[in-house]
C-alpha cells in the first residue's frame, strides 16, 4: 500500500467518528458519546484522545477503498423538511460549528486553540476556500473534527435553480473528498436560507441538514466580549453555537473563543460532535 493511501485511511479514521446511517428525530440528533468526543471540564488535557481511533478493529468498521473507482454511492437520507437545530441526548453537550472557511489567517488560530482544550469541532466549510487551503482540512481530518458541506461560493440557494444547488453542493463535497479523506455527511445552506431542492439534493448526497441554536453574531464584528457574552449566556444542553472562521476579519473571533471555550469546560459542558449510525 502505498503511503498517501496509509494517510487518508487514518485521516478516514480520525475523521470524527461520524458513522454514516440516518439520524435521530426531525431538528436534533444524537451527540457523539465516549471520552474520545467530551472532556470535562476538571479533567486537564491529555494528549489527543482522537489517536484512540486508531484501535487496529476500526478498520474492519468502515470498509474503504484504495484507488479505482470512486467510493460507493453514499445512502440517500430521509428528506427532511427542516434541518436539524440542536442536539439531543443525555447530559451537557455542546456542539461548536464554524463557517464559512477556511482561512489561512483565523482557522489554524481557531484550530490550535481546539486543541489546546483537546476539543471537537465541526467545520462547515465553501469549496472555494477549500482548494487554496487543502491542508487546513487534513490538519481537520488528522485532529478529529468534522468537516461539513457549506457551498462552493456560498450563495442564497433559495435564487438558485435545482441544477445549480447540486453543483455548488456536489463539487464541494468532491473536493471536500480530495482535501479531508471522505466526503461530507453534513450540509448547511448558507445563511440559513433552506429549500426543498436543497432538503431534497443533500439527503441524496448522503448529508443531513444542520442548522444552530445559538448565533455568535460574530460575523457582525461585534467586539470580543460581546462575542463571548452572546456563547455564555446561550449556552445549554444540546446547543449548537454558530461562528465564522472566514468572511470577513475574524480575529475577534479568534480572541473569543479563547474566553468561551475554557468558560463552557468549566461550566461542565461536553463539546462534541453529532453521530451518526449505521
Ligand atoms: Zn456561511
């Protein structure tokens, strides 16, 4: 085997733990459970709990091709006719997202600052971002966070025809393949503007799709802190907070989740990463 085919199964691997299959009920889904997507808020960081993917059985998992064809079809979904808002399941658990990258500028920041706390995150990210910054989605792929489909170049859909939503989709998630190891098993329209081609396109591509609970605002540059207060004081069980880490000048962004991030571990809350069954 040769070794870039070694480094995209263990990027598969580490890839989240994402399980591909239908989820929960209409506008929540199930939280990732197991040590390798929580950390509590006492415990310090221990070293990247994500390598325990790398357990040998893993591989019998999830079957993978090497090169030749493309991979299988992914199992079309359930059209949903509203898209998943927050997460269910027991206890508290947070679901971080950040949008619209990535950005050589604001994503490693962001990314460096996950891993200090050895948290997960999702990253809903434009295909036009993606193919200058290839390596920010491997370096996604090798820390276990889970990278979404947010567009090519982030239109309203709800102005597009049905062809051209798949095509901002469908490449997106081809280069999200190229770039992180698997394709995309999440879809958010951009600026929350839904429509039932997209409901429709998504769940034939294999995504569901997420929406968030909380909105940070960031992306009206508000100030730091006012950045902070918005994720602390909408902080709850089964949130999923909204931040940006491209589209303008992120670096209160940046500065923001270097508060919130060590506040909502303190506070008890589990920053996960949804699941999905098989
Ligand atoms: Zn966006």
């Amino acid at each position: 085997m040769q070794k870039d085919q070694l480094f995209t199964r263990r990027r598969m691997l580490l890839a989240g733990g994402a399980a591909l299959g239908a989820a929960g009920t209409a506008g929540a889904v199930l939280a990732a459970g197991g040590a390798d997507t929580a950390r509590t808020a006492a415990a310090p960081a221990a070293g990247p709990r994500a390598r325990r993917a790398l357990a040998p059985n893993a591989f019998r998992l999830q079957p993978l091709t090497g090169d030749g064809p493309p991979r299988a079809a992914p199992r079309k979904l359930k059209v949903r006719q509203e898209p998943i808002l927050r997460i269910s399941g027991r206890g508290r658990r947070m679901v971080l997202t950040f949008d619209d990258g990535p950005h050589p500028d604001y994503t490693p920041d962001i990314l460096d600052t996950l891993a200090e706390y050895d948290v997960r995150a999702m990253f809903f990210v434009c295909g036009e971002c993606v193919v200058d910054n290839k390596e920010l989605l491997a370096r996604m792929a090798d820390e276990g966070h889970v990278v979404g489909n947010h567009t090519w170049t982030h239109p309203l859909l709800t102005s597009l025809d049905r062809d051209e939503i798949r095509d901002e989709m469908e490449s997106t998630s081809d280069v999200i393949e190229d770039a992180y190891g698997e394709r995309p098993q999440w879809f958010r329209a951009p600026y929350g503007a839904w429509n039932r081609a997209a409901f429709q396109l998504g769940a034939d591509m294999g995504m569901e799709p997420m929406a968030w609970t909380v909105d940070t605002t960031d992306w009206m540059e508000p100030g730091t802190s006012a950045i902070v207060d918005r994720v602390e004081e909408g902080a709850a069980p089964g949130v999923v907070v909204l931040s940006h880490d491209a589209g303008g000048d992120r670096s209160q962004t940046v500065r923001a989740i270097r508060e919130w991030l060590p506040y909502l571990l303190d506070s008890g809350y589990h920053l996960t990463v949804p699941r999905r069954r098989v």
